[in-house]
C-alpha cells in the first residue's frame, strides 16, 4: 500500500473515468509545507492565518505577514493557494486582543465579523496578502460569511486598498479569487445568489455541520448528532456545488470530510471540484479517487440524499458500493 501511494506522489489525482480533481492540502503555518511537498498536494486549499496570530505576543506586522504569505506562494507556485483571512474567535482567543464575553461565542464575534468591524487589523492582512500575490498563485477566502452584504463589504475593503497599492507603484496580481467558507447554513442556502458574487466556494464541514445540526462540534454529549453523512447535510452540499457549477464557479471543501474515505466518494458523486484535507491524508484520497467512477458514485449519491434517512444508513450504502476497491 505504501509503495503505491509513493508512486501517487506526482501523479494527477484521476477517477477510474478519467475525471480529475484537485486534491489540496490544509495548512497553519509555512512550516507545514514540507508535509505539503512530500505528499504531493496539487495546492493549498486552506490556510489558516489566525495561528500567525496566536503564536505571536501581538498583532502581526504586515511584513511579518508578508514574508509567511510569501514563502507559501513562492514554495507553491504555480499551484494555488487558497489563504483565509483571521478566523479568530470561538474557540480561538488572542492575548493581546480580548474578546468581549459571550454566552455562545461560536455565535458571537468572530472570523468576518471582527474583521468587518476592526478594519485596522484586516487592511493590514490584506495589504500583506496583495503585496505577496506577486509571488504565486492567490486566492483569498473569507471565513463565517452569513449574507452576501458582508462578501460586498470585505471585497470593497480588499479593492480599496488594492488600488492604494497600485497607485504607490506596488506590484500586485490581477488575477486574485476572492471566495468563502461556506460554514453557516444560511450562505449554504442562498448559495444560488452568493455564487453570482463570489469566485470560489470552500465548504467548511467542521462548522457546517455544527450549526446546522445545532450540535457543538468539542462536546462529547451531543457528538451523536454530528453527523456528515447525514442527508441534510448532502443535500447543503449539492445545493452549493450547483449552484457554483452553474455560475461557472468552482467549488471545494476544507473541513475534515473532504479527507474521509466514506466522505470522498459521496462527494466525488455530487461532483464536488477541490477536495483540501491534511498532508497525511492526500495519497490516501487520491489512491481511493483512482478505484471508483463518478458515474457509479452519482448514482450512489443519488440514493443518499433522496431515499436514505441517516447518517448510518448512508455510511453502509457507501461501504457497500466502494467494497473491495
Ligand atoms: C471548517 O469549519 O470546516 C473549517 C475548515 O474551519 P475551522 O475548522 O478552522 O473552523
Ligand atoms: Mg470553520
């Protein structure tokens, strides 16, 4: 097994059909590249900034910034990658930057909506992102996007001071996507009217999953109830896969599942285009992706979120049709 996933390093991660997908990497930080490398990922789908932010004793400089986005573009290019922007909050806290108290602070202030609101700290990110952009292939997502209003607001920031750079003589790339983490229910449902604005969509499973099952993702007592298989959660899935297909827009997933063996060919089935996961699970995925055709996985999905009525019952239609592959 090993010896065949060492021969995947280079390889193009191909279906049984000959469809192929793009198979990208998770990071935190540009010490994680090595894993990248050695593994073959054909890009960056997730990179998460806010561990710039919390392994430093205060706010970021925007070179310190600079130089991290550089090296992972440089390292990458020309494969993209796909940088989001401080996702700070919930669970996450920084020192030097407290957060008001809050009864549910994974519905509090958090990602975007400090971002929208401390502009200070989220110019300063994106003009270290657009001055990198010359070195590689970027694209910026925007974490927890509720309504296409604060898309609107966080592009006007980002072309604001785009155009400051450009006007100083700064090089910058003209060919940067901006997309979102499709994470809260309501951007998974009105995906048809976000895919008109946004490049990109990246699913973000871990919180999807989470809001719309009103199960917390960290607490064992209701981790019954967190449920990827479930049909619920495909039929969000598809929804905003269509919907971006239809806009002639691409779509990914960055959460955990889109590295989950009984994940993968159900996602594979609804035609899902970038599948980011961590380093240690791309030879894996691929190797999995070169034993089946989206044609049987279509008609598979297919069953899963119109007959199926659970998570269980979905997870043992997909062990049965990929046995012995
Ligand atoms: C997610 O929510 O699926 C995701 C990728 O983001 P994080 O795990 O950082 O919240
Ligand atoms: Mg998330």
């Amino acid at each position: 097994q090993k010896a065949e996933w060492q021969l995947l390093k280079t390889a193009a991660s191909v279906t049984a059909d000959g469809k192929h997908f793009d198979v990208a990497a998770n990071i935190g930080t540009p010490k994680d590249l090595d894993g990248v490398l050695a593994n073959g990922a054909e890009g960056i789908g997730l990179y998460r900034t806010e561990f710039l932010y919390m392994d430093s004793a205060e706010l970021p400089t925007e070179d310190d910034q600079f130089e991290a986005y550089k090296k992972v573009l440089e390292t990458m290019n020309p494969k993209p990658v796909v940088v989001r922007t401080m996702d700070i909050g919930g669970d996450k806290h920084l020192p030097y930057l407290p957060l008001p108290d809050e009864q549910n602070p994974f519905l509090g202030y958090r990602a975007i909506r400090i971002s929208l609101d401390r502009q200070d700290i989220f110019r300063t990110q994106l003009r270290a992102l657009l001055r990198a952009s010359a070195f590689g292939n970027l694209r910026i997502m925007f974490p927890m996007i509720a309504t296409i209003q604060e898309f609107e607001a966080a592009k006007k920031v980002f072309l604001e001071e785009k155009d400051n750079l450009v006007k100083a003589g700064v090089k910058v790339s003209d060919s940067i996507q901006l997309g979102i983490m499709i994470e809260i229910p309501a951007a998974a449902v009105l995906a048809d009217q976000f895919a008109k604005h946004v490049d990109f969509f990246s699913i973000g499973t871990n919180d999807l999953i989470q809001y719309t099952m009103a199960a917390d993702r960290g607490n064992d007592r209701v981790s019954y109830l967190y449920q990827p298989y479930n049909p619920s959660i495909l039929r969000l899935i598809k929804h905003v896969i269509d919907s971006a297909h239809k806009e002639g827009k691409w779509a990914g997933m960055c959460g955990e599942a889109a590295g989950d063996p009984i994940m993968v060919p159900l996602l594979l089935g609804l035609g899902l285009d970038e599948y980011s996961m961590s380093a240690t699970s791309v030879l894996r995925v691929r190797s999995l992706m070169k034993k089946l055709s989206t044609a049987d996985m279509a008609e598979m999905a297919e069953k899963a979120l119109n007959d199926s009525i659970s998570n269980d019952e979905n997870k043992a239609l997909v062990e049965k049709y990929t046995a012995a592959k």
